[in-house]
C-alpha cells in the first residue's frame, strides 16, 4: 500500500472515568501542553462508570488551547445524527475549529437495547451509517433554506443547515467487515481502526477495501486518512514503517499514565517524524 503523504497526527485516549473526572482533563491537558495533536475519549454511553463522551469533550475543550478532540467513536445508535451533526459543529466553533467527529455503526447491542434503542443486523447498521452520515453531511453544508434526506432509519424534511463549523469537520469511522470498509472509501474522511481489532499485519487487506472502493466512487484514495488505536506503547520504527508501507498517518494511544503519555511526546513523536521524513525524502 502506498504513503499517501498525509500529515502525521499523534494523540491520546482517555478513559472517561466518572470516578476521576478531573484526572482526565488533568490528562488531556497535559497531552496539550506536550504537544500531542489529538485527544479522544470513548463513547459508551450505557455505562454509568463513563463520563458522557461530549460533555467530557466539551470541558476538555474549554482547557486545553490546540489539541483537537473527538469521540473515539460516536455511538451511532445512541446519538441522532442530526443532534450530532449540530453538537460537533457547535463545539468546533466554541473551540476554534478544534474538533472531528469519530463516527461508529454501534456494537454491544445488548446494551444498546437496555437504553431503549432497536438491535441492528450487520446490514442494517451499515444501512443507518450511509444515511447518518448524509444526514450529517446535509446538515454541515452551507447555503441552502433547507436540507432533506430520505432513508429507512434517518431522514431530514425541510432540515435548516448550521451552525456552520469554525472548519471542514472530518468523519473518522471506526468500523470492520468489508461492507463497512467500502462505506467508508466511497463517503467517509478516515478509517479508524484499532491494533487490538487490526492487527499490523493485517492493515493492509482493510485498506485495498477502502482503496478500491474510493477509486470505484471516483474518489483519490488520499482524501481518505488512516487512523489507528494503539493499545500500548509501540516502538517508532514500527509506526513509521506504518507511515511509509502502509499510509497510516495517525496515531493515538490508549493510556491514562501521564508519563507514558510524555515519552509517548517526547520521544516517540519526534523519532517517527524524523522517519518518516527521511522515508519521504529518499
């Protein structure tokens, strides 16, 4: 697979602990100040010992000065792509256009279904991801008196658009399978995967799909960037290698350490750009 030249993003995920709240501003301030582009936080909403993910995001916003943030990954079943749509776009103003939105289909469907929402099939969940993310799309677009999207689980009637974003909010889906990975070459901004999911070894098969998909809708591969989950420290070499085999352009990593999140800054960052530089240049 090839580089496509992205430029390189490095960040954290945060557990959203309700029992240290503070700890996981703390955290991502910390992040901020050590120069990491990215803060996420995940999305759970059924679980009561998890902060609620744009809540926490929105504090984490209002004390940090140039991390973005985003959920890691928006639980779609639970969060109306409409009210969505608005809530990024409102926090990406509030912030300086400082946030993305990471988007996903939906999973633990046990729980789901305790907070009063239907169980999908694999089909359907992809089914309501195209419609959520048109639905989204809609409602970002300027212009317009009114926005409207037919489909089985989202539609729009007459939707006025807005707030504008303070910039282009990017659509990182979390997602497997190859239906999934098709949906998102031909409609979305990134593919989020995690290593504990995705192992390396098997990246690149995830991203022929999404390479061949985009190509089919006639889109340049390169508008889609490839994201990944680190569930630990992982050695520079290896993410450059990433980087310049396989066009893996960002990297967060999972950890509430403050040191590891540090050396993660401080010394993995810098040596993987320098790789990676001198990848670029020979």
């Amino acid at each position: 697979m090839p580089d496509y030249g992205h430029d390189l993003l490095f960040g954290a995920v945060l557990t959203p602990d309700a029992q240290n709240p503070r700890a996981v501003v703390e955290l991502a301030r910390l992040a901020d100040r050590s120069g990491l582009d990215l803060v996420s936080v995940p999305d759970h909403p059924y679980r009561p010992d998890f902060l609620d993910a744009w809540t926490l995001l929105s504090v984490i916003a209002a004390h940090t000065e140039r991390v973005r943030v985003f959920p890691n990954v928006a639980n779609l079943p639970l969060r109306p792509p409409a009210g969505l749509a608005r809530a990024a776009a409102a926090l990406d103003v509030l912030s300086g256009g400082r946030v993305e939105l990471g988007l996903g289909a939906g999973g633990y469907w046990d729980a789901i279904a305790g907070e009063g929402q239907p169980r999908r099939t694999p089909g359907e969940a992809v089914e309501a991801l195209v419609e959520a993310i048109e639905v989204i799309r809609a409602l970002w677009a300027s212009g317009g008196t009114g926005a409207t999207v037919g489909g089985k689980h989202y539609r729009l009637d007459g939707a006025r658009p807005g707030p504008p974003a303070a910039h282009p909010l990017g659509i990182w889906v979390g997602a497997l399978g190859p239906r999934m990975l098709r949906l998102i070459g031909r409609a979305a901004d990134g593919w989020l995967p995690s290593a504990t999911r995705v192992p390396p070894a098997e990246l690149a098969v995830g991203q022929r799909i999404v390479d061949e998909a985009a190509t089919a809708a006639g889109r340049d591969p390169r508008a889609v960037r490839r994201l990944y989950n680190l569930p630990g420290p992982v050695p520079a070499e290896l993410l450059a290698e990433l980087t310049l085999d396989l066009g893996v352009s960002a990297y967060l990593l999972s950890s509430d350490d403050a040191a590891t999140l540090q050396r993660f800054a401080r010394e993995v960052v810098p040596e993987v750009r320098e790789l990676v530089a001198r990848g670029r240049a020979s």
